[in-house]
C-alpha cells in the first residue's frame, strides 16, 4: 500500500510536470516547486521520522536519571519566570505590584535554583553529566552579571529605578533585565527538556566548523560536517557565483551595493556561524532538530514563509534544508522542529509538506 501511494503521487507530479510550458520553466532550485525532477526527488527523500508528541525515549539520557519524571517536574517548576512570578506576587498582595528589585532578587534565587537542580542529576553516566552541566552553566548568572545586580542595589544611579513597581513595558524595569539575559534560560531550559528525552542523541549546539568537542558522537557530527563545508566552499569561486546565487539564495544572498567578494565572504561567516540545536540518529539518518519554547502553540503565522526581515520558524528550516543541500548532505540529515508547547494541525501540515517532521502535541 506505502509502495503503491508513493507511486502515485510520484506520477500525479510527473504527470503535471508535462503540462508545463518549456517557456515557463525557470533554472533549477531547492524552492523551485515548478521544477519536476526536484519535485518527485524531494517527495522521495522525504525525512524517516514521522512527526508526533515528544516522549521519552528507553534508549534516552532521561532513561539514566533516577525517578526522571520528578526530577523533570521539579525542573520546569523551578523555571526564573518572572511573568509567574508577578502573577503569584499579585494573588498573595491584594494585586500590588512588586518591584524592580523583588523581581531582580527572585530571578537571581531562581536562576541559581534552577542550575543547582539540574546539577543534581548528575553522577550516574559520563556523557549525560556533560550535558546537564552544559545546561547549567548556561542559565545560571555568570560573576558579570552578579556584579550588575550588586551595582544595581550599591550606586545611586539605580538606587531609586530598582524602587519603581515593575512594569514590563517601562524602560525602567526592561533596561534592567535585558541587561541580565532574563529570557536566555528559556532556549536552554527547552533543549534540555528535549535532549533528556529524545532517542540517540549524538549532539547539542553544533557549528559547521571545525571545533575539537568533548563528546566523540558531537566530534563525528562536526567533523561530518567541517568537512563537507571546506570542500564544497572551495568549489565556489568568482566566476561561478552567479550560480550559487540563483541555487542558494539564503547562503549567498543577493545584493546589488556590495561586491562579489564580498558576498563570498559574508556566505562563509554565515556558515561557520550556523549552529544546530540538537542532532539525534533516527533510522540510519541525522535528525537536526531546532527547539523552540514559546509561550503559545505554534500556528500558521509561524509556519509562513517570507515574514519580512524577521525570519519565521518555516524560513529558518527552508534555510537549513538549503544548507543541507549544499553540503551534499541532503540524504543523509534531515531537518525536525520540537515545539514545547505543541502546534496546530494546519501548522503542522504546512511543515510537513516541506519535508519538516514536527515533535510536539497537536492542539486546537
């Protein structure tokens, strides 16, 4: 029956493919859906995981920590929110609003709770140790911002700002924070969330150049793909340019003010400088899976393409599906976004029509 819906599907396509006009037809892309070979190769390449919720796997970092689900509670309860915390200072205070500085002290005791508690887990296998303390330190304060939280209560210029009622829309309360990285741990805390859980994790934080990792399953994703990057990057040159413009457009991004050498160079920085949240091995293949921690479930305002200059979760992974191909690396990574807090169904289409699995529970 699998067999039987690939192929006619694969001839629905051939089949359109021979209505179109040869003055119609346009110089092969990864987004040219016009074009018929890459339409039916792109359908038969489509990605071995099947979205779905995001559950613990047996053979998961989750499965080495003792009485896991607990200790998942306790971390997600001990999250620095300060948008909780407001609400609960309001439900106990007669809906007096805390301040500058009851807030700041709550988002440093919890940091640092959150840390410690995650830290806790540690002691019962070498390579989850390296990822739990890699979260850690990550959300944890680092000494800078100790030292901008003691300035903040010690000089007279912030004395008097830290006394105001919180307000989020105010410069006052926002200046301060910003300052701290108060929303960073949300990133963090949500890769974690998914790393613990997720089956054959291979990596965390990989870049496309050449790095010397502590964990040897990362170092063969990176050397995979530094690899892959010197040798395709050298193959670019001057003269053929235009080419890569036209297949690969996010990488060398067209642009009539700057010069050629230019662009080369701003394509290069932009691939040593892509990181991939999570790698995971799925069927013989390399899942990248992109985390994202919203507040809300994902609907089809993010699952759009060309938001304007800010780029929607679809443009990110079209990127990444871009990368990959010009890595000659298509068939063997393929891309999966984890949404923390699910993701409607007609979202959830749109990414898998793209060949995009989606982890993450389907809401209303």
């Amino acid at each position: 029956m699998y067999k039987f819906i690939i192929f006619s599907l694969s001839l629905i396509l051939a089949i359109s493919c021979s209505t179109l006009k040869t003055s119609e037809r346009f110089i092969a892309s990864i987004h040219d859906t016009r074009n018929c070979v890459d339409s039916i190769n792109g359908f038969m390449r489509t990605n071995p995981t099947k979205s779905g919720p995001i559950i613990t796997g047996e053979n998961s970092l989750a499965s080495r920590i003792p009485n896991f689900e607990d200790f998942r509670n306790q971390m997600l309860a001990s999250r620095p929110s300060i948008e909780n915390f407001v609400k609960k200072y309001k439900d106990a205070n007669d809906q007096r609003v805390p301040t500058n500085l009851e807030v700041i002290d709550f988002f440093t005791d919890y940091s640092d709770k959150l840390a410690t508690h995650i830290r806790s887990a540690k002691g019962h296998d070498e390579r989850l140790d390296l990822y739990l303390e890699f979260s850690a330190a990550e959300i944890e304060l680092s000494p800078s911002k100790l030292e901008k939280i003691a300035s903040f209560k010690n000089d007279a210029e912030f004395r008097e700002r830290i006394q105001l009622e919180y307000d989020p829309r105010s410069s006052d309360s926002r200046g301060l924070l910003d300052t701290l990285g108060w929303t960073n741990y949300k990133g963090h805390l949500g890769e974690l969330d998914v790393l613990l859980r997720l089956e054959n994790l291979q990596a965390q934080g990989v870049y496309l150049s050449r790095a010397e990792l502590l964990d040897p399953k990362a170092q063969v994703i990176n050397d995979m793909f530094s690899s892959k990057l010197e040798e395709k990057f050298a193959q670019v040159t001057l003269e053929n340019l235009e080419e890569y413009k036209e297949k690969f457009p996010h990488i060398f991004k067209i642009n009539e003010e700057i010069e050629a050498e230019e662009v080369l160079k701003r394509a290069h920085t932009f691939l040593k400088t892509k990181e991939f949240d999570l790698v995971v091995k799925k069927n013989n293949k390399y899942s990248l899976v992109e985390v994202k921690n919203y507040k809300h479930p994902i609907g089809v305002r993010d699952a759009s393409e060309g938001g304007g200059n800010k780029k929607t979760i679809l443009d990110q992974q079209l990127e990444t599906i871009e990368i990959l191909h010009f890595l000659g690396l298509e068939d063997t990574f393929f891309p999966t976004v984890a949404f923390l807090r699910g993701v409607t169904q007609e979202a959830r289409d749109i990414f898998e029509s793209k060949g995009i699995s989606v982890l993450a529970q389907v809401v209303d």
